[in-house]
C-alpha cells in the first residue's frame, strides 16, 4: 500500500484515497503539430524501470491534482511536489540521488 | 524424440520411468541464428513453434532471462474466449481459439483444454446492450456466441446469485467453445516441439544490449556473449519498453500489475467460466478443484508482479455478492504478473523502425487466450513480410488513428 501526502492540503493517507493519472511533464501538443509530436504526446510513454515521475489527484480528498516521484520497482515513493510546475524540482532530484546513486535526472527536469 | 502415448506411458510403467527423455534440449547459444525470438513464454514459443511449422524456419533460438513460462504465462487464470467486438480482434482471438481445440494433438502434450464455455455476465443495462451488440458482431465474424437470458444463466451456474443487491444478473454473453486450458503445459508443450525441430531455448539468458548496423539489426548483446542474427522477435510482455529502449524507438505502452488468487480446493461446483465485468471479478474452477479468481489491475504503473493489497478485497468483496459461497472460502495464494497496456487495449504485431526486428506486445491483461494465434501470425509476420492476421495491429495505427479500441467491449477482465 503507496502512502503519499498530498502536497495541496498535506493529508497524508493511503493509496487508496488518491488516483494516478500516468507519466508527468508531458509536453502537449494540439491542433497543427506535427503527427509525430501528436502520436508522442498521446500515446508514447517512457514507462521506465525504477524512477518515474506521474500525475496523482486527491480524489477522496480535496480533489487536486499534483505529481509524485516514485519508484515502479521497488514501490518506495521520494516525494510529491506541486502540479504547477513543467520540471521537477531540485529537493526532489536530490531526494532521488541520494537514494539511487546511479540515476541520472531526465534531460530538461 | 520419443513420442508420448498410452503405449509409452504403460512400457514406463512397467520399467520404473526410466525411460523418459528430457523434454527439450538445455541448449547453449550458438554464434548465430537465422532468427532470434527474445521470451520464452508461451506468445515467444508459439511464434518459434509456427516460424518452424509453417515456414521451414528452424534456425532458431529463443533467449529467456529467467526460466521457461515463467512470466506471464505462468501467471494468467488460463481462460480462453474469442467473443471480442472488433473484426481484427475477432479474427485473431478465434484463429487463436481453434488452435487450442487441436493443440494436444498438434504438439503430442497435453494443454489439457477444456471448452467448457465463458460466460460474461451483464449486470446492468448498458452491459446487456453492449454485449448483444457484441453477440450481433460475433455472429457476423462467424465467432459462435449468443445472449442468453438470467434464467439460462442461473441454470448453466447454479451457484450464482442472480438476483443480487446491487447488481442482478440480466443475463450472459454465452461462448460455448471458450474455456481453460493448462497454462504450463501450453510453454511446456511448445518448448518441447521447438526443441525437437532443432530449435535452443536458451533459459537465463538475458539481452543486455541490441546490436544494428545502418539501421538494420545484426544481433544482440546478452549476459553469455553476442549472438548475431538475420531477424529478432521481441515477444516479452511487460518489459517491451525495456527492450524497445535498447533497440532505440518508444512504444505506446504502459507495465502495470494484474493479479490472481486461488482458494483452496473444492468438489466440483462450477463447470464453466464465468466474468463479472461491472464488478471487476472473474472465477474458473480448475481440475484441481481450487476457485481461480482474477480481479483488476494496480491503478499505476509498476514492475513489481505482487499487485496491490485493496484489489484483492475489491475483487472478493464484488465476488460475494454474485457468488455468495465465496465468502466460505478459504484462499491460498496470490500473484501478480506485469502486463503491458496500449492506449487502445489491443496487442501490437508490428514491424519496429529498426529493419529486421519485429514486436509482439500489448496483450495486457488478456494475453494467455492468444498464444497460439499470436504465434501463428507473428511466426508469418516475420517470415513473408506480413500476415493478414496482423495488417490492423501495427504500430502506425497510433499515428494514422486506426484505433481497435476494445477496451470499451472488453474492460478490464480480458
């Protein structure tokens, strides 16, 4: 069971109260892109091994959204940060580093 | 080889089993093969298996990291059904249906196939009409199933609650000719016939690496040197993406766990499959007499294959309701495995931007039905260039928009 606090209105609860909603910081494209940056932004997904960053919303809780980092391996969450934001933010990579030594941040977080 | 028979099983028994052969080969990595599929589990050794059958293609080997039908093949609840809405779906789910039928024949090894029919129960109003339509579909397709009433429902499941709380069944999506059969021996079972045809299945053999030369595949890094090879087969389930990466394209796909569990063993109380779609649950009664449920998967992506705690409660809870003996039980085991998910819940058979190397992926939560027909068209996919069977379900229908969205006629039980 995924414990995460929400960052909006630091509950902390049960996975069971929030939703995942999938990969975060994807770049959106619309009407006039190219079908290559179209097919990426909808369907293309780097669906990593280890540190993933993804959109979570409170649903049983006040109901906003925020992004969470957290390991597809082993489970363990590094943290949750707002959804204002197109990058990940430095306390979180350094979360990460100190936990995953060998990881190396996405290019452009 | 040495066939398998009631003859064979008596001449055995009357020398103490000394003289049964291993069933394939422990083979070791040559330098090189005419084709490389990467994924011993069933999906992989089917596409060897017909790759050899139907196409003379013999010089094969199939590399596992881990051990033989270890992965999902090991891990599914085994049900077999064609009932899908969509014509490319239908097509290549019913080959795969009537392939089961001839199976143990075909690989003289019993998959132990039993046609004992799936039901899948509509529960509300929407559900009765979607499944009619996907009746009306079916008979189209030349697919056997029919929309049964409640009545029939209860007669077929006598320990079903029909009129449940919440949820009463309003009847059935009926295919008579779906069923189960002996996951293990499905892999066992073509592992042992690509053996025999001269094939290695090479087990703890990882690729670490695929190796192109302008664009064209030569080969792959593993953990017991390099292979080289004309064409490679990726048919690895949950960890496409990993190996995707190494080849250097992305794939539409997201790896999340799907669980199971199964009860202690029973008499005899259920001779036909049954799904509860609206309720996210599905039970089979295997020959062992346990109850074999299948719920939903994790609501985010991981590799864990253990699954999430709640949906196992979700699932038993729903299963209560409609199965009211459920709650007597006592279970004894779950697991997970990794399924690989598509924006469109239907399985990719494709050609990759890298020439020579080809996909097999995205069966998600319904793989184990497919292994043969899988197999069957990836086996002419890789061979001639294309099949017939896999024109609907390349990767560029993500690009033109060709969606075979089943996820609508199909859910999550798969």
């Amino acid at each position: 069971m995924l414990i995460l606090t929400c960052p909006n209105c630091g509950v902390t609860a049960e996975e069971t109260e929030f939703h995942a909603h999938g990969e975060a910081h994807l770049t959106r494209f619309g009407p006039g892109a190219s079908d290559d940056d179209f097919e990426n932004y909808l369907f293309m997904r780097d669906n990593p091994k280890g540190v993933h960053f993804e959109r979570w919303r409170h649903v049983y809780g006040c109901g906003k959204w925020f992004h969470a980092a957290r390991d597809t391996v082993t489970l363990e969450m590094f943290g949750t940060y707002t959804a204002q934001t197109s990058t990940v933010p430095q306390d979180i990579i350094d979360k990460i580093a100190e936990r995953r030594p060998e990881w190396h941040p996405p290019e452009g977080a | 080889m040495k066939k398998y028979s009631v003859f064979a099983v008596a001449r055995e028994a009357l020398r103490h089993h000394t003289g049964w052969q291993r069933a394939w080969r422990d083979a070791q990595p040559k330098k090189r093969y005419d084709a490389i599929i990467i994924g011993a589990g069933g999906h992989g050794l089917a596409t060897a298996y017909y790759l050899g059958k139907n196409f003379g293609i013999t010089n094969v080997a199939i590399l596992e990291k881990g051990w033989l039908g270890g992965g999902n093949t090991g891990r599914n609840t085994t049900i077999i059904r064609s009932n899908y809405l969509q014509d490319p779906s239908a097509a290549i789910y019913e080959k795969s249906r009537s392939l089961f039928e001839t199976m143990s024949q075909d690989l003289n090894y019993n998959v132990m196939f039993s046609p004992r029919g799936v039901i899948m129960l509509a529960q509300t109003h929407h559900e009765v009409r979607g499944y009619q339509r996907t009746a009306h579909a079916n008979a189209l397709q030349g697919v056997t199933t029919e929309f049964i009433g409640p009545e029939k429902v209860k007669e077929l499941v006598p320990i079903i609650n029909i009129d449940g709380p919440r949820y009463p069944v309003l009847g059935g999506l009926y295919q008579a000719r779906g069923g189960t059969a002996r996951h293990d021996a499905v892999a066992w079972g073509y592992a042992r016939a690509c053996s025999d045809m001269g094939m290695d299945v090479i087990q703890k053999c990882e690729v670490t690496g695929i190796r192109s030369e302008g664009g064209k595949v030569v080969g792959v890094s593993t953990n017991r040197g390099d292979i080289d090879c004309d064409k490679l087969g990726m048919v690895v389930a949950g960890h496409s993406g990993h190996l995707a990466d190494m080849a250097g394209f992305r794939l539409p796909i997201e790896s999340v766990a799907l669980q199971a569990l199964v009860s202690e063993p029973i008499k005899p109380c259920m001779d036909v499959v049954v799904m509860a779609n609206t309720v996210h649950g599905y039970m089979s009664q295997s020959d062992k007499g346990e109850m074999v449920i299948g719920g939903g998967t994790d609501g985010y992506n991981n590799y864990t294959q253990r699954g999430s705690f709640h949906h196992i409660e979700e699932t038993v809870r729903a299963l209560i309701e409609t199965f009211p003996m459920v709650s007597r039980l006592k279970m004894l085991r779950q697991w997970g495995g990794i399924v690989d998910v598509t924006g469109d819940r239907s399985p990719i058979l494709s050609k990759t931007p890298v020439e020579g190397v080809f996909i097999n992926c995205g069966w998600g939560t319904g793989g184990f039905k497919a292994i043969p027909g899988s197999g069957w068209a990836m086996a002419e996919l890789m061979a001639k260039g294309r099949s017939p069977l896999t024109d609907a379900f390349g990767l560029n229908r993500f690009q033109e928009g060709r969606f075979i969205d089943e996820s609508v006629a199909a859910g999550v039980a798969h």
